[in-house]
C-alpha cells in the first residue's frame, strides 16, 4: 500500500459564512495531495503534463465528518492500494490530530492532449508498482 | 419528484490549464442549483439560516463522464427523490444542451448554530412534501 | 463610454467566516463582468482565445465600501472610457440596488499564445471604437 | 521595516485555461502571507476573531509582471513600513526564485462583529511596534 501525507493549513478565503471551510475545498485538498504523493513516489505531475499525459478525475467521493475551521492545520493522507491498470483509485483521509475529519476517494484514468484516453506511461506503472511493493522513502512535505 | 434546472455560465476563473472546468467546480454548481431549488419550493437558504437552521453537507459524491470548458452555458438539474427526513439526498445531473456531463449526489442535515444536529423546520418539510406531490410551479433562473 | 450590467448573486461558496463575500471574489465577478462586456459589443472572448488571442490581466485594483453578504443580487458595471490602445483600461462598480460596494478597475494587453506580448486584432480595436461612439444595444444579462 | 517571507506552491486547482495561475489567486495567497506575518510577529488572527476584532480589506492592488504556473514554488514577501493607526498598509512581492513576479499591496482597518469601525486592539499595535523598530525573529514558514 501506498500511503503518503501532506499538510494543509485552512486558508481564511476556503472559509465560509458557516464559519467551516467550506466542503468544495476538500477536493482541491485531495488533489493537492494527490500531486504530493506523486511526486514521492518520483513522479511530477507537470513533468506528466509536459510529456503529453494528463490525469483527469472521473469521479470523486467526500464524507465529511466534522468541520475544518481557518487556521486547522490539517494533515491529508493519500492511500492507493491496488496497482493502476487504465484505471486506478486514491483514498483519502483528513485529519486535525487524531481527529478524523472527512474521508474520500478519487477515480482516474489518462488521456492525451486531445483528451483521448490512453494507456499510462510504463514509468508511472513501474512508479507505482515499486511504492506499493517497497514503501514510500521519507518524510511527508507540505501540499498547499 | 421535485426536478428544478438552474443556468451556470463556466467562468474563466473556473477553468484549469487542462483547458476544462475544474472538477472542484462541480460541487460549487451543485450548492448553487441546491439553493436555487429550495427558493422554487418557497425556501430561501438565507432565510433558513437567520432563523437558526444549517444545512451542511454530509457527502458529495460528483461523476465526471465529458469536459466542460470556459464559456459553456451548462444546466444543473437537481432531483429530490423522497421526502426528506432528518436526513436528506439530492441528486445532480449537468448538461450541455443535451450532452450530460457529469451526474452527482449529495446528502445533508440540519444542524444548529451550535453545530447541534436538529430536525428540520416544519416548513422545510411540509414545502417538501407539498413539491414532491405536486411539483414546482414556473420557470426555472439563473444560480449563480 | 461604453457601459454594461451584468448581474452577480453571491454564492455561499463565496462567503468567508466574516459571513461576507469574500474579497477576492470580486476580482473573479470583473472578469465574469468583462467577459460580458466584450459579448456585448461582439467579442466572444471565447473566440478572440480560438484564434489566438489572449487577455491577461497587468494590474488589478479594488476598492472595497461596504460588505456583500450571501445571496446578495449585484450589479457590475463596467466602463470603458478610452479607445484602446496597445493597453486599454476597464473600470467597474459593484452595487446592491442603489448601494455602492466596491469600485475597481483593470488594465490589459494582448498576447498571443507564446505569451508574447501582440497587438490587438483589428476587430477588436472596431467593436470598442464603434461602441464607444454608439454604445451598446439591447439589455444586460447575467455574467455568473 | 517588517517583513517576512511565505512559501506558496501553485495548487493545480489556481490554474486557469491560459495555463497561468489565475490573477484572482495572488490576491488569497497575498492574504495566506498576510496571516503569516501576523504569527511571526505574535499575533494570531484566529485569536484576534476569537476576541472580537476582524481586519477587513479596504483595498487591494497588484501589478502582474510574468505569469506564475502550475507546480510553481513561490515566495510572498510582505512588508510594514509604517506603523498601523486606524487604518493600515501591507505590500507584497511575488517571486519564483529571483524572478519577480508580481507586487501588490492591500490596506485594512479593524471592526467589532457589527462590522463598526472601532481601533485596533494595543496588542496589535504594541506588536507591530516592535516588530518595526527590532525585526522579526526565526525563518519563514509555508502559508498556504
């Protein structure tokens, strides 16, 4: 398994009227960590782009649980825990400390510039076979 | 069933360098064409929360199936299948013209100023009930 | 002088815990604003990118009077008061009803897509010069 | 003279179809920085909203210079120049690396939870006092 951790600090602008960060920014946040593990595992995204692969969402999930306020620093873990086949799927959990405050899921595939879908590149394959087998090397960064 | 429609226009902020809308939008459109449903009941959100009521969400789920790009005029369908009780589901579809873009859920509940789970206001369920029986009188607006 | 309406409702995703909308929501609403301006006058912005031409922003001020609160209805007005040149300038104005919000403006150029600074196309310099003389036909819409 | 440094990575959520980080988002990350300085100089604003003061925005400028991207690690400067009265000013400064890349500034007062303009609290002032004539201590953090 796959499992990496980044660091979110609520912004005062992902706030909201009900004094809660507001529920959209959960899945800017499962992105942003998203873009982290996959640079843990030696893999930058926008190198991806730059080399003609993109990674649309083809589908995202968030339970939330308990609200975020301004100023939580929240820790978002990425969980992947089947090799990518054209497919593949992330898990997500935020945290402030111990708590848990929403779970997640994401579901991508890729496609080329002209938004056809293909197959990933053997690198990411390969990428992602070596961390679900060996472990992610190092300590978590910061994803915002 | 309740089945409002509510007109979003993508806005150039919500456009990502993929060239699409940005997939965290969705969830933003959802809340708008939700807001825009409960005014077509008689259920102005705003009004709800003066007088103490919230409605947060419990989980948002979005399936994205074709991109939408800058400029699109999009239709936000929302469906209320079953009278609500503590708690509640609507559900989404987005359109361009006829393609469906992407479909959606969300679940909610009424909480306090407190953030006290309560039941909902008698109004909130009886305008409910009176749409889910006989539908929503006129045309739909504009959401955002 | 040139002068066009565009009508905003505020988002709750565009509120802050101050329960206002959030001040860099108004940033977004000029764009959304001058990007119904340019329709207005026969420029799909939309287009002007298809062939080629892009907009970017040089400078952006706001000055914000007093708050917008969640489902406020608002008027943006933008006002263009010179013929462009290689630069050109649009200035706006943000009420609830007769109440003024915020006032602003920004400052533009063409580039094309290597990002090099181009001269704008002919059509454009028209539509703005004829508009200008002439004004703007037929009534505001909804830019959100 | 105060300042302080902020690091910023460009989320792929603040792109926009022209590639760029969307001109909107210097203007949250401009806040991010501001809510930094006030840590490092012993004033937190969550705690400040916690005792009743809030510090809207009256007014925000920035000058963009070169487009920032996706992925992007950059450096908000803020600086204080002159002492806070009633009202007070902030500027920034924008980097990727040595490459400037936007400036701006933003001015403020503080009001009670009525929105009354009312003066800042003595800690504020005493704070930033200090932090005018000393410095201010330790390395920068991660704002966003």
């Amino acid at each position: 398994m796959i499992r990496t951790e980044s660091r979110i600090r609520v912004r005062y602008s992902e706030t909201d009227a009900m004094g809660f960060a507001h529920h959209a920014n959960y899945v800017t946040w499962f992105e942003a960590a998203r873009i982290e593990m996959l640079d843990r595992i030696g893999l930058a995204y926008r190198e991806l782009e730059a080399s003609g692969y993109f990674i649309p969402v083809l589908e995202v999930k968030v339970r939330y649980r308990r609200p975020a306020f301004f100023d939580d620093r929240l820790t978002v873990t990425c969980l992947v825990k089947e090799q990518p086949g054209v497919r593949f799927r992330i898990e997500y959990e935020v945290r402030r400390g111990d708590t848990l405050l929403a779970t997640g899921s994401s579901a991508h595939a890729f496609i080329d510039k002209s938004t056809k879908p293909i197959r990933p590149p053997r690198r990411f394959l390969n990428a992602m076979k070596a961390a679900l087998r060996n472990g992610i090397p190092g300590p978590g960064g910061h994803a915002g």
